[in-house]
C-alpha cells in the first residue's frame, strides 16, 4: 500500500477546491526533507519559521482560551435556521462564530488578510469583525478551505507543539487543542435546515475501564467541541472491534451521546464496498448536503492504510466527507517511545510525505486533521 498518492491518481483526481496552505505549511511541502524523522526540528533549530511559529503557538493559546471561555451550549443550528435560510448569518455569528472582543487597533492590515483569504470586500470583512482569524491576525498562519474555513497548518510534529517542550496545561500527546475547526465558517457554507450531521468514529474508545463519563477521551471531547457550538451529531456510528458490555458503553458516555449512538461491536475491514468498510455505509446512505465528520484510528496498519487509500483516492468520498481525523503512523523521532522504532513495522512513511498526502486531501475539499 503505497503511503502517498501516485502521480497516475493525482491526474486522474480534479483539484475541486482552491485551498490556501499556511506560509508554514507551504514551506515544508517545498524543502520536503524526507531524510528528516524529526517532528521537532522546526521548532527547535534556527530557521525561517521558528519564530514566527512560537508566535503562532502563542496565539493558538489565544484562541483555546477563547473557546474554553465559552460555558453554554448553543442550540443546534438547524432549528435555528429559517426555511428559506434568511437568518443564516446572524444564527451563525450568535451561536457558532468564536468571539473575542473588538481590537481598535485591528483595522486595515486584519481587513487585508480577511479579504485575501476569504475572497471578501473590506467592506463585508468589516461585518465580520468576530470571526476566527482575528485570533491569528500576528503571523497569518492558518490554511483556509473554501467549504470549511481557517484551519491549522499541517506542520511538524503532526500533534500539538507542546510536545516539543513540555510545556502546556494538557498533557501534549493527548492535546487536541492544535486543532483548529472553523464552525462559523462550516454554519455559514457547509451546514442547512435539512443536512444530517455524522460522526463516524472508527476505533471507538470511550473509557470502558470505570463507571465514570472520561471527558478526556478525545472522540468525547471533539463531539462536545461541535455540540458546544451548535453542531449535534444525528449518528454516531462507533466501531470497536475489542469486545465490551454495551450497558456498560452507554453508561459511560454523555447522555446526548446515547440516542444517536450506534454501537457497532466489530472490527472494519480495509476492502473497498466491504458491508463491514464504514465508508460503504456513508455512500450508500448519505450525500452532499449532509454534514459527515469521520474519525480513524484502529492502530492496526493493515486496515488503516487501506481505508486511508481509499479515502485518498475515492471522489465520491471527498464530496460527502466534511472532515476528516486520521492518527497517521509515519516515522517520528518523538513517537518511538509509544509507536516502537523505525522499521519495526508500526509505522511507514515520512513526515514530509504524510503531510503531502494530507495537503492533497485537503485540496480535494476535505479538511483533514491530524488525530492523537
């Protein structure tokens, strides 16, 4: 199974999105150092981008501030919404965008790069003045999607930075908070009165070890990051393949959870149209209007890679896919410790083609993150 894309594939693949990389993002796909397994290096050695990415790191704390600050949560969206739209975007501004307060200072040059990225007059910009890359006004660096809005730039370590220094609140290997999910930008482009909104969680681990909810589960914490701003799953469609008391899994998990989730006790397979390859199951269920989050992390390299492929390569899969989360197991320094040693068989590839493969992704239309 090859770890990038052929050259065949990408021709036969029509770029469907005009996705802008980060300045980061774009220099790493450029020096492409596959001799490199260090996740760390760029944060570490003089270079270019080390300041400027420090400072990054500085207002990516900015913003997961911001985002904790925020206690209730919002209605979903949907109901929210009038038939003909009309309220689309005082709905999303209330309830979905992620607000900081008003910088006076912040005027032509923040205007300037909302034009830029956003394809937006001053004018409309203006209007906006709440929307997320106010956060990131300093550096810029933040990709952008069309369909999904400002994202985080696919840079080394491929997880939180944090992991490069030790320092954070959280735990940096368990940090999610690299993540950057632009919702007021997905209510306003992605999401209508009549989608339905999927979580397809492939490797579904919610903490069975207690009788205890662990909100420090990170597929827990990713669905209550959508819930908290207007996005409840319909489904939750959960594969397991270890064996566990289904009480048991519905006793542990939020009670919002436990309607839309469907326990599937089984493993996935890799085999294209498959009953038992999840992504069969979205083909022949749901479409474009719908909103499908998809989450991968079996740790078991010989169904992963090929359900990666086929994410990768299937048309059909990059137009009804909206996001999708992927632990790649590619060769890194700082990851031997937990994934075992280059060449042990836990891990192929490199950084620079992981990140190539993911860039790729994200210029088909789906926003792809890297997972924990």
């Amino acid at each position: 199974i090859d770890i990038g894309l052929p050259e065949e594939k990408k021709r036969a693949l029509k770029e469907v999105s005009k996705y802008v990389p980060a300045k980061a993002e774009q220099h790493v796909i450029d020096i492409r150092n596959n001799d490199s397994h260090s996740g760390c290096a760029i944060w570490k050695e003089d270079s270019q981008f080390k300041e400027e990415l420090w400072a990054w790191r500085r207002e990516l704390e900015s913003y997961t501030a911001a985002m904790r600050e925020k206690t209730e949560v919002s209605p979903d969206l949907r109901t929210l919404f009038e038939n003909d739209m009309s309220n689309r975007e005082e709905v999303c501004r209330k309830h979905a965008d992620v607000h900081i307060p008003n910088d006076p200072q912040a005027t032509t040059e923040v205007l300037e790069t909302k034009q830029a990225l956003r394809g937006l007059s001053q004018k409309e910009s203006e209007s906006q003045s709440n929307i997320m890359e106010d956060f990131f006004s300093g550096t810029k660096q933040l990709s952008y999607l069309p369909n999904q809005g400002f994202m985080e730039p696919l840079i080394p370590p491929l997880r939180h930075p944090d992991m490069c220094d030790g320092e954070g609140t959280d735990t940096p290997l368990g940090n999610l908070s690299f993540q950057i999910t632009d919702i007021g930008h997905i209510c306003r482009n992605s999401l209508s009165k009549t989608s339905r909104t999927v979580f397809v969680d492939m490797g579904a681990t919610y903490n069975f070890n207690s009788d205890q909810i662990d909100y420090n589960s990170p597929a827990i914490r990713k669905i209550e990051e959508y819930r908290k701003y207007g996005i409840y799953f319909d489904h939750i469609y959960a594969y397991e393949i270890r064996q566990w008391d289904t009480e048991r899994v519905y006793n542990t998990i939020p009670s919002h959870m436990q309607g839309p989730l469907h326990w599937i006790n089984a493993g996935v397979t890799g085999e294209a149209g498959h009953m038992n390859n999840p992504f069969t199951m979205l083909k022949e269920n749901f479409d474009s209007d719908d909103f499908i989050v998809v989450k991968l992390d079996i740790d078991t390299p010989s169904v992963e890679r090929p359900l990666f492929q086929q994410m990768l390569t299937d048309p059909e899969l990059h137009e009804i896919v909206d996001v999708f989360y992927f632990e790649h197991h590619v060769m890194i320094d700082e990851m031997q410790p937990f994934w075992g040693a280059h060449g042990a068989g836990a891990t192929i590839g490199t950084i620079s083609e992981s990140i190539d493969v993911f860039h790729w992704l994200r210029k088909q239309g789906v926003a792809a993150h890297y997972w924990i």
